[in-house]
C-alpha cells in the first residue's frame, strides 16, 4: 500500500487517493508497532511477567516506530 502510494505522490503530489493511502499504511504501521508495546504491558501486568520478557516487546516497538517514521515520498520508487 505504501509502495502504491509513494509512487503516485511522487509524480503528482495533489492526487488526493494517494495521500489517503499513504496517511492510512503509516497509520497501519505505527498501530502494529503501538500494540506490541501493549502486549509488553499485558505480560508485565496482566500475566505477571518479568521486566526482561516485556523489555522485549518494547524494544521491538520502538524499533518498529523508529523504522515506519512517517516520511514524505522524494523519488520515484
């Protein structure tokens, strides 16, 4: 969906389908990457476990959200 998108907006930037697409696979993105921080919450609350296992949901997180940073498309892709 990205790919799809970054490629429309990058030969025209006002195509409004594009930008929807795009705004929504970031949206997608950062929400997969929000939720395994939550399951780091629900193994280190609900389920009683230890700091180690949900440090590895939240470092897996914050790598993802550093990774799918919103970004402006500037080339053909």
């Amino acid at each position: 969906m990205l790919a799809r998108a970054a490629t429309a907006l990058a030969k025209d930037a006002s195509e409004l389908k594009a930008v929807k697409q795009w705004e929504a696979g970031h949206v997608l993105g950062m929400a997969f990457a929000e939720s395994l921080a939550l399951w780091g919450v629900v193994v280190r609350m609900v389920l009683g476990g230890a700091l180690w296992q949900a440090s590895l949901f939240y470092s897996v997180s914050l790598v993802l959200l550093l990774y799918w940073t919103p970004r402006l498309p500037t080339e053909l892709a």
